[in-house]
C-alpha cells in the first residue's frame, strides 16, 4: 500500500487529529514502516497454529458478589467540599 498525503489528511480526519503539513513526511515514513512490518508477519505460516482466543484455559472465572461495607457515609462525606448529613452536593449541570 503507497501512503500519501491524501491517505495521512484521510485517516487524521478519521482519528480526529490535526496533522500540519511539515509532520506528514514523518508520518507517511513511520507508517509505511508499520506497513512493511505487517507484510514481513503474513509471510509466516500460521496455518498450523489455533486462534488465540482466551490468555487461558480458564472460562468464565467470576468472584463471589460479596456485598461488605468498608467505610461509614460519614467516612465518605468526610473529605468531601460540600455534603449534608447523607449526600455529597455538587453544583447542578444541565446538558440541553
């Protein structure tokens, strides 16, 4: 795959980045190089090799829900800036 300009302008809009005219050299170099390794991979044979889908050989591993208390609300509220006897107060937020 050729990079240019074009492809760099492409995926910074894609990714959301700005990208100035004097980084793309570098870019276009680093990712070609990217490129090239991943061409160097598809030349092995990986054909005798299992898809790797879990780390190990353990499947659906979950902990007990143990419901505990570690501290009081008055331990909580204890650091807080603005709290009452039960609740922590933060200033309202309205999203339109």
């Amino acid at each position: 795959m050729k990079l240019d300009n074009d492809t760099i302008d492409r995926i910074a809009h894609l990714s959301r980045l700005e990208v100035s005219e004097n980084d793309k050299p570098a870019l276009i170099k680093d990712m070609e190089n990217i490129l090239s390794f991943m061409e160097k991979l598809n030349e092995l044979d990986t054909s005798s090799v299992e898809p790797l889908i879990y780390m190990t050989e353990a499947v659906n591993v979950v902990r007990d829900d143990v419901v505990k208390r570690d501290i009081t609300v008055s331990e909580a509220l204890k650091n807080a800036p603005d709290h009452d006897e039960k609740y922590f107060k933060v200033a309202k937020v309205i999203v339109k």
